[in-house]
C-alpha cells in the first residue's frame, strides 16, 4: 500500500464493497480524544463532564446539582470500569457496571470507549453495547440504544469483530433512537426520535422518524387497525 493509499489517521474507516464489486468507503466518524491512563487526567475528563451537564441541562443550576444527575454517575463509573476492563480486571469492572445499571437504569458495558464531553440527558434505559465507539461531544437522550444486531448473526462473527455502532462527534442521539449491528454515524449527524438505524450514517445527515398524524374526531378512520394499534400490539 502506498503513502497515498494509506487511510487518514483522524477517522475510524469502514469500508465495504458495492453490489458492483468496486471498493466504495462508508462515512467515517472522528474518533474520540482519550484522556489516558493516568488518575490526573481522568479527574479532568470527569470535571468536563461534570460543566457539560450544566451548559446542556437547563432544568440544572449549579454543579452541586449537576453532580446529582443520574446519568452523570453511570458516566462516571464507566470511566472507572473502563480502565479496569482494559486493564484485565474484567469482573470488577462487571460489578461497577452492573451497580451503576441498577442505581441509574443506564447500561453501559465496560468495554464501550466513550470520548469527552458526552452528554446522556435523563439517562433512563439507555444501553451501549461493548463494542461501541463514542467520539467527543455527543449527546444522547432517554431510551437510546447502541446494540447489536442479535446473538444468532454476532455468534458467527469472527473472534474481535465489532459488533456494534461507531458514532461520529457532535451527533445527537434522540430520544428512543436505535442503531444496530457494526454501523458508522458520521460527524455532526442527527439520529432522531423513535428512528431505528441499522446502515451507515454519511456526515450532516438528519435520520428521522415518521411523525404522529391527527384526525378530527368523529371521522371515521382510513385504516381501523392502524387508529387503534399501539406499539406493544404486534
């Protein structure tokens, strides 16, 4: 491979083939800046952490109160239990994780590499998976998931593949958004509310799901079925 060849050192490639068997590259997502292994350096990440909450939370006044926000503390133990995954001390960083889960109701596996300045706003079931990539500043809402795609496709990968999202820098993650399986969203995407993504995500876009529709009362209805069915009938 030649020096031109080579891929840029700033991105996280994910490269595929089109159905016409040329070699087409998928978007690309910053990878996150990592405050190292040193005690010092992670304090500072967790200040950061720490006045992101106050800059993006207006219901917060202070970081007395921020300090008190549910999400901040997951956060906080996935940088602990992150390092002490990588570090080989994979059942301590299983327990801080699984305390974590039951104190806030956000699960975030060990192994996930989340960059500076990520902002889980309410926190309530979100769920990041262990193969997931963060960049820097992103946000993500209530009910976010970042999984994979399921066991009977993942138990057939090869040992080391990703299993799940890479996310760019500056993407905001909406409420109830799901992105599955070894996908790329790229920088400064939107992933919107409800929308479920399971293919690569180019820079700048906005993924968004359908919106409710109204219907004045008293007309009859198109379609009964879809008037009456919720989510939780099928």
């Amino acid at each position: 491979m030649s020096a031109t060849d080579k891929e840029p050192a700033s991105v996280l490639p994910f490269r595929r083939t089109d159905p016409a068997g040329t070699r087409a590259t998928a978007p690309t997502a910053t990878p996150p800046s990592l405050p190292g292994t040193g005690p010092l350096r992670l304090i500072r990440v967790m200040r950061e952490d720490l006045r992101v909450v106050v800059e993006r939370d207006p219901s917060v006044r202070g970081r007395l109160e921020a300090a008190l926000h549910p999400a901040l503390t997951a956060l906080w133990t996935h940088r602990i239990a992150h390092r002490l995954h990588t570090g080989g001390h994979r059942m301590t960083a299983r327990l801080l994780a699984r305390w974590a889960r039951r104190l806030t109701a956000v699960e975030i596996h060990p192994g996930a590499v989340l960059g500076r300045r990520v902002f889980i706003d309410h926190g309530a079931a979100v769920v990041i998976g262990e193969t997931c990539t963060i960049g820097d500043d992103v946000t993500i809402y209530h009910q976010v998931t970042l999984g994979a795609v399921g066991w009977w496709s993942d138990n057939n990968r090869p040992q080391g593949d990703r299993r799940h999202p890479v996310v760019g820098r500056n993407v905001i993650l909406g409420t109830n958004a799901t992105v599955l399986g070894p996908v790329t969203v790229g920088d400064d995407a939107i992933i919107g509310a409800q929308a479920l993504v399971n293919k690569d995500v180019p820079e700048g876009m906005r993924m968004l799901a359908a919106t409710a529709s109204g219907r004045t009362p008293g007309r009859p209805a198109e379609d009964t079925i879809a008037s009456i069915a919720s989510a939780g009938s099928w």
